[in-house]
C-alpha cells in the first residue's frame, strides 16, 4: 500500500472556473450547472439570514444608528448585491473569499452585542460548511480554526481570564463540523469538478480539428487540474497512435524512435489495473497496481514495476478500456506532489466519459481517409485523361515550333524556356496524378517549404518578379492547408504583379505557440505611392476555412499580407 504525505488540493479544486475552458475568442459565463446551483443556494441562504437580522434588529427601540446597525445594513446591502451577481452567474460567484466575509461580519456583530454574542457565534457554524462544501477541507479546517480562536479569545476576556466551559462548545463544534462537512462532500465535489472538465472538452471540441485535437485539449485539462509535467496517450484505433503533451506546446504524435521505446513500456502494464508510482523525499520509489472498480491492490509484474520505475518522479499510468477490450494506455508524470488512489479513481471515471468521443474522432478520421484517398484515385483517373494530354500537346507544338523557328531565330530562347518550363510542369503533373491514382495524398511526402520555393522559381521565371523565401522554422503543414497556403501565396504573388509597379516581394514563414504566420511584404516600387487598401476575398475565405485570418497593413517601404493559420489546423 503506497503512503504518502498529504498533498495540496488541485488547481481547480473550489467553483473558480477554468480559464482555459472556453474556445478561442469566447468569454466566460459563469461557473458549470452544478457549481452554479450550489452558490445560489448559499448566496440565498446569506441574504435570507441576512435580511432577517437585519430587519429584526432595526425594529428594537432605543438603538443607536452606530455602530452596529450600520454594519448589519452594509452587510445586508453585499449580501443582496452578492446575490443578484450570482444569479446573472458571475464568475467569482463561488470564491471562498465570501465564507471568510461572513464570518467576519458575524464575529463584528457578535463582539458589539455582548448580550446576543453567543447565538450570533453559534452562526458561524454557517460560512464554515459552506466554504466546505466549495472549498475543501483546508479551507474549512483554516476558516473553523480562525473562528475557533476568536471566539475562545473572546470569551476569555469577557471572563476576566477564565474560559467559561460552556463556551468551549461552539469552536469545538466548529472544529469538527467544518472539515467533516468537508470529508462528506468530497465525493459530490469529485463529481462537480469531473463534471466541470468534461462540459470544458465538450465546449472546446472541434470534429472539423481530428483526432489530436481532441487529445490536446483532454491533456490540456487534465494538465490544469494535476498539474502536470508531462502527459503521454496511446490509442489502439484503426491506426495505433501515441501522442505526448509537454508544457507550453501543443500535443504532438511521439516520434518513431520514442515511439518504440513508450510501447515497450506501456506494453508491459497491466490491462486492468491502474498503476500508481510514488517517490517519498528519500528519492525511493514506491509502485502499487489499483483494481479501477473495486480500489482493491492487485499483482503488479516485475516488467511493469521497472517501466514504472523508469519514468518520472511521480507517475500514475491507466488503462483504457472500451467495451471490454483494451484501447491503450494514459501515462501522467509530474515531479512535485504524488498521486493518490483517488486520484487514479477519478480520473478513471474522466476517461469512461471522455473515451467514446476520441474513439468517434479516431474512426471517422480514418473514414476521411478512405474517403479521401478513394475520392484521389477517381480524380487522378480523371486528370490523366483531361490534363495531362492537353499539356502533352502543347509540349510537342513548343517542340514543332522550335524546330521551325532555327538555332538563329530571336525568339528562339523564349520558344526554349516555355519549352522548359512546360515539361517541367508536365513533370510534376504526371507526379501529382500518378499519386492520386494510387490514393495517396500529393502533399504528404514532400514538405510544404520544397513545394513553395518551386512555385516560386516559376513565377520568377515567367514574370522577372524577385521573389526571397525566409522560413528558418517552416512547419510540415497538413496537406488541404498545404494546397491552401500555396494557392494564396500564388494569388498574393498574381494580385501584387498586377496591381502593384513592385519589384520584389519577401515571403517569412514565423512560427508561433498557437499559430503559423506566412507574411508577404511587397515594396512600393521606384517612386510609386502607397497602394490603396485591398483585401482579395478568396484568401480571406481560404483562411477562414482553418480558423485563419488574413491582414493588410501599409509601412513607409513595403505593404505587408498578413496569412495567420491556428497551429493544430494547420500543422499535419
């Protein structure tokens, strides 16, 4: 049985809501259904008490208007506006800033009203289960500690030094009830967060995106909630997959060499048993296997304690299950805290929720696949007949023409580079169909920069525009946003041939966290002026069919065409 030190509760453990749950460009709402029914219940507790004391104690004759009816007014006066915010489902609705409030406003009363001090005491009882129920149990422990001590203090001052036994009740009441309220709601608080991260992938789910990027944003929230080092999936679907997200970037499939090295490792797992891998402040590793159903220890192989012993400080492996047969593995790491059974436990009952809709993303990729490769070979059988038979034609007239035209005709250079220049595009027609009838994808051998230079030294060729490439970091781009991205630079290149007196144009690759930037700077030519605003709008529907964007903006020297592509719809 595995030991360990009690550790912090996750990031996400009280109703603040998840910053990173929200799409692109969406602006938070609130905390999710149950958070949000939870916190109105409280905050409607709070006013109803609230009002309540307030008006009983406005009713009593003789008061003076200061100190203390003044203060309960105020308090009346939050509580209400507190709850109106909560209603319109503010996002600090269920911050444990409140319970600490209330039991500040209570513990004031009570110390101004000697004589209604110790029911206004026994009160605080009130925010100390309510910061239990959307706190946890440290904030609860730290809330009835801090009242506790309040109220001991001041019942020793009001005895003249001497605690009255009687008044040792309420902070012994409060120090109980507080973290065993705590301890009773946990299981709901589980379901509440589990509940939280799955409405947080499904809002965030895009069947448009595939397969991985269904898996970085499940990595990404589960990253969030245990603050990981390192997360690591293995999908045995149509085509078996390992995927790693690493902080700051996005989820990438494991290269072949570690590829073989995390089947390996994972392969000599346990299909059955969660796996838990612990290491204490001596640096000694401890390992234990987990039933996911019953949370009994089970027998663990001595492979399967080495791959867990040669992985990480802290390591929790699960397997992944899918009506009954094995779909693969979920490996987390970190270095700071260890993982606890009910952390195996919980994430488990993520993963039963969460796996049918990567299992839906997985096969209908695969789907696109065939449909794609099938839809390729009809169009290469096509082309084959309407294309390239055109191109041949023209070659052999450039050819006949050559012949007419002599070694010593004056045009005979140019007859020779469009000779040149159509066998090449003949070329790379027959290379293009040929990959088509086969099925395969024309863009998924080649990378996209090789395919960019050779458009460019064409479009050089035939209209004498200087046109320079800089792309230290140049992505692999899938192969639809390759033939996007080409088909743009060629229009950008034709608009700016057209209606610009350019001489040059530049053409920068940047690669950014979230996004892929082609930026095309063109000059104003000799003594030309600033061009006027233009934005051609088959680019910018190009681009949008990624997610992208695309900006025209005017320097002193040059007109720069801004192309911008989200990394995981770019990005192959």
């Amino acid at each position: 049985m595995i030991h360990s030190t009690a550790t912090p509760e996750p990031a996400h453990s009280r109703l603040d809501p998840l910053p990173s749950a929200l799409p692109s460009g969406a602006q938070h709402t609130g905390p999710v259904d149950a958070e949000l029914a939870l916190v109105r219940a409280i905050a409607g507790m709070r006013t109803l008490l609230a009002l309540l004391g307030t008006a009983g104690l406005l009713t009593q004759s003789g008061l003076p208007w200061f100190p203390i009816p003044v203060l309960l007014v105020a308090y009346a006066t939050w509580s209400v506006f507190l709850l109106w915010q909560t209603l319109d489902a503010w996002p600090r609705a269920g911050s444990v800033l409140w319970p600490w409030t209330d039991a500040a406003a209570l513990l004031a009363v009570a110390h101004l009203m000697p004589e209604s001090g110790p029911l206004l005491a026994d009160l605080t009882v009130l925010p100390v289960v309510a910061l239990a129920l959307i706190g946890g149990a440290v904030h609860a422990a730290a809330l009835a500690s801090a009242c506790a001590a309040i109220i001991l203090l001041a019942s020793w001052q009001l005895g003249s030094g001497a605690v009255p036994p009687l008044a040792l009740g309420v902070p012994l009441v409060l120090l109980a009830l507080g973290p065993a309220a705590a301890f009773v709601a946990r299981p709901t608080r589980d379901l509440r967060l589990r509940l939280q991260l799955l409405k947080a992938f499904k809002t965030r789910s895009d069947p448009r995106q595939g397969l991985r990027h269904h898996v970085n944003v499940l990595l990404q929230l589960l990253a969030e909630h245990f603050r990981l080092g390192e997360a690591t999936i293995s999908l045995q679907g149509p085509q078996p997959r390992i995927i790693q997200w690493r902080p700051g970037s996005a989820a990438t499939d494991v290269a072949e060499g570690d590829g073989q090295a995390w089947r390996d490792r994972l392969a000599a797992l346990p299909r059955d048993l969660g796996c838990l891998c612990v290491t204490d402040g001596s640096g000694q590793k401890r390992v234990a296997a987990f039933d996911l159903r019953t949370g009994a220890h089970g027998p663990l192989a001595a492979a399967a304690t080495a791959a867990l012993h040669g992985h990480g400080m802290q390591a929790m492996a699960l397997p992944l299950m899918s009506y009954g047969q094995p779909l693969g593995h979920l490996w987390l790491h970190r270095d700071q805290s260890a993982f606890k059974p009910s952390d195996l436990q919980w994430l488990h009952a993520v993963m039963r929720d969460t796996l049918p809709l990567l299992e839906r993303s997985d096969l209908l990729e695969q789907l696109q696949r065939e449909t794609a490769s099938r839809e390729r070979e009809r169009i290469g059988r096509d082309l084959h007949d309407s294309a390239v038979q055109p191109y041949l034609g023209l070659k052999y007239g450039l050819e006949a023409l050559a012949r007419n035209a002599g070694p010593d005709n004056a045009i005979s250079p140019q007859i020779q580079e469009l000779l040149q220049l159509a066998t090449q595009e003949l070329e790379t027609l027959r290379d293009v169909v040929s990959g088509l009838r086969s099925g395969d994808d024309p863009n998924s051998g080649s990378t996209s920069l090789v395919a960019l230079q050779r458009q460019v030294a064409r479009f050089q060729a035939l209209y004498g525009l200087k046109v320079h490439i800089f792309a230290p970091q140049a992505p692999h781009l899938r192969g639809s946003a390759a033939r996007a991205v080409l088909h743009m630079v060629n229009e950008a290149l034709t608009n700016v041939r057209r209606h610009t007196t350019a001489t040059a144009v530049t053409i920068l690759f940047d690669v950014h966290l979230d996004d892929v930037v082609l930026r095309l700077r063109n000059d104003h030519g000799p003594g030309g002026p600033a061009p006027r605003d233009f934005l051609p709008r088959s680019l910018t529907e190009r681009a949008a069919e990624f997610g992208g964007t695309v900006c025209v903006t005017h320097e002193a020297n040059f007109t720069e065409l801004a192309i911008t592509l989200p990394l995981l719809g770019a990005i192959g």
